[in-house]
C-alpha cells in the first residue's frame, strides 16, 4: 500500500526527509529518478541501475511505451516491471509532457488530444481516461495524471484555459482510476499535477484545486520549459507553501545538481530528468567540483580516476583520459561510462541532501556546495 511518512524537516527552510512505501519497495526522500523511457535506461543495465546507481525508482514514458511495444506486449508481459526485470518502484508519466512537445503534430480538445506518431505518422487519440488505461497496462506504482504543459512564454488567457482543462481532466482521471482496477494484483497510485505557467495568481488557484482532491501525493509541472531559474524557484516556493505538507510532492523534469539542492531547500522530494543521462552521452560529467566536458583536450592525459571516491564501479576504476579516449572514438562504451557516473552521482547527490536534512545543517551544507556544482571545470 502506498504510504508516506516525514521524518524529519530542516529547522531553517523547507527541506524534508521522508520515506515512501509502494507495492515495490520504499524510497527514501529526496529522490531522483532515472529516466527509463522506453523501459530502459539508456547504456545502463538494470543490475547497474540497483548496484551501482542504487537507483530506488525509475521512469516510464507513457506516450513511448504506448507506441513501443505497445500495451499488449507489456500485458502479456506482465507488466513493465517483469517485462524489464526491475524488481523495484516505477512511475510512469502520462504522455501529457509528449503532447506538448509535439506541438505541431497534434488537437488539443475537451475530449483529449489527438496527435500523429513521430515514429510513422499513424493518428491516435489520448484522453484521461485512455492515459490512465495505458499507465494501467504499464504497471508502475505511481502513475500521473493528464495534464496540458503549456509552453514559455505564453500568454496570460492560454494558460488559465489550459490550467482550467487540466483540472477538468484530472477529475475524469480521478473518477476512470477509482472505477477501474489494477491489472497485475498491486495498487497503482495516482498524482495530481499543479499546472499555472510562471504566473502566480494561476499557480496558486491550481495548487488549491488539486490540494482538494486529496491523493496520496501531488506534482508540479510545466517547469524546466525554458522559464529563467529563478521564475522556477519562486514558482516551486509558491506552491510547496500550498500543498499538504503530508503528501509527497514530485516536481516534474528538474533538474541540474543545483537545482535539485535549491528546491529541496523549497520542500521538493521527487525529482526526475534526462539530463545527467543525455548529456553524459555528449561527454558532461556532473562532479561535487564542478562540470567536466571530457571531449577538452586538458583530459587528454589525465590518468585519475573519474571520481575515487564514488560508490560507482565505472567513475573509480575508469580514468579521465580513458572515457575521454571513448568518447572521441565514439565506442558505446564512453556513453555508458559516463552515464553510470552521472547517475551514481546525482543520487549520491540527493543521499548526501537527506543525511544532512537528518543531522539538521542541510542549508550550511547547500550553502558550501552550490558555488563548485554549477563551475564549468
């Protein structure tokens, strides 16, 4: 059953540590999710993935998943979870973040959205009701709600219509999930999504109506769209000051090492994003130093270790100059070492944020931190 308990909360800002119980394990907050679009983290195999990463729950892209393999395959797979070997956690979102991003290939409506495949054009047709099916035969513990992500900029009256027909949508999705049932014999629950843009006044009515319908835990989305970094945290300040403090709150696509840090200081305790995982294959690595572009000739003949002090196989036992090498040969390898880093280190990254929440000095710790993690190396 799924549960959630705050364990401890910092005396001098929001910052929170708690743990969430699902049909596949807990998960201790703050987290970060590892996007496995496809039922597939790229480069990485799932051994690595608990191992290594010691990822405690990963992502599942709905509208992918929906086109490949398709949910007859994952049902008669057993689910997302047996049918990619993941023995722990999954949340899926709801397709409504693809939507937006194929804005030229698809009809917003009441009824939902009609869109055309970017892999072969073919006409399909998502509502709330249908998303919440499609999350159904994935399997994933957590499943989100669909929703319209207007992008930025936008004006004003478009983003009050499409907050007002997200919430519309959401209590078609509240009503098909409370009517309908599981399909592999554990609970699936559903988070509400806070949509708004950057405007305040709409932010706020949108994180008071879903606070309303009372779920287990609560989203933010439509951030990390392009919007300046401080429009996102006064955004994300705005309505963690609005949403139960009781519930987990998961903020959708975010982000950078220092942004996870500045909004788990707001009271954010779910992050997911492709970041450390994309841009590892274009040779970025996320260090507590700074950024490394290992593609700089200054790596070249670099023989220390990625990171020696990482719990990571790949970032102890590769050196700078041998990723670098990879890299610029461009063997898959270089992709998947640099990936397992990234990754070890952003939830090496969110641990450390936890402990420090636990021992009460989480803002002096942020506070030394932020300058070296956003310095380019």
């Amino acid at each position: 059953m799924f549960d959630f308990k705050l364990q401890k909360k910092s005396s001098d800002c929001e910052a929170r540590a708690g743990e969430i119980t699902t049909s596949h394990g807990s998960i201790l907050t703050p987290i970060f999710m590892p996007v496995g679009t496809l039922g597939t983290v790229k480069g990485v195999h799932q051994r690595e993935l608990d191992q290594d990463i010691k990822a405690q729950i990963i992502l599942g892209n709905t509208y992918h998943l929906y086109l490949r393999p398709g949910t007859n395959i994952l049902e008669r797979g057993g689910g997302l979870h047996q049918f990619m070997n993941w023995k722990k956690p999954i949340l899926t979102d709801s397709g409504g973040y693809q939507v937006y991003s194929l804005s030229s290939q698809r009809k917003i409506t009441e009824e939902g959205v009609t869109f055309s495949s970017h892999i072969d054009g073919s006409k399909h047709l998502f509502t709330p009701e249908r998303s919440l099916d499609i999350q159904r035969s994935i399997g994933a513990d957590i499943v989100m709600a669909f929703d319209e992500c207007p992008p930025y900029p936008c004006e004003y009256k478009y983003v009050k219509d499409s907050m007002a027909l997200t919430h519309r949508w959401l209590e078609r999705c509240c009503k098909h999930i409370d009517a309908t049932t599981p399909l592999y014999g554990y609970e699936q629950t559903l988070f509400p999504i806070v949509q708004g843009g950057t405007y305040p006044d709409l932010r706020k009515q949108s994180a008071e109506v879903i606070s309303e319908f009372d779920r287990a835990g609560n989203a933010i989305g439509g951030l990390s769209v392009g919007e300046p970094a401080e429009k996102m945290y006064e955004t994300t300040e705005l309505v963690c000051g609005i949403l139960p403090v009781d519930k987990p709150r998961y903020l959708m696509g975010v982000g950078t090492p220092v942004n996870l840090l500045e909004c788990i200081a707001l009271g954010i305790d779910m992050f997911d994003c492709v970041l450390p995982s994309r841009n590892a294959r274009h040779g970025l690595l996320y260090t507590e130093n700074g950024i490394i572009n290992i593609k700089n000739a200054k790596w070249k003949d670099d023989f220390s270790a990625i990171d020696e002090n990482s719990s990571c196989y790949a970032s102890r036992n590769y050196s700078k100059a041998y990723l670098r090498h990879l890299v610029h040969c461009n063997e898959l390898l270089g992709g998947q070492i640099a990936t397992l880093h990234n990754l070890s280190f952003f939830l090496w990254l969110v641990g450390e944020a936890r402990q420090h929440i636990i021992d009460g000095d989480f803002l002096t710790w942020k506070k030394q931190m932020i300058p070296s993690l956003g310095q380019r190396l």
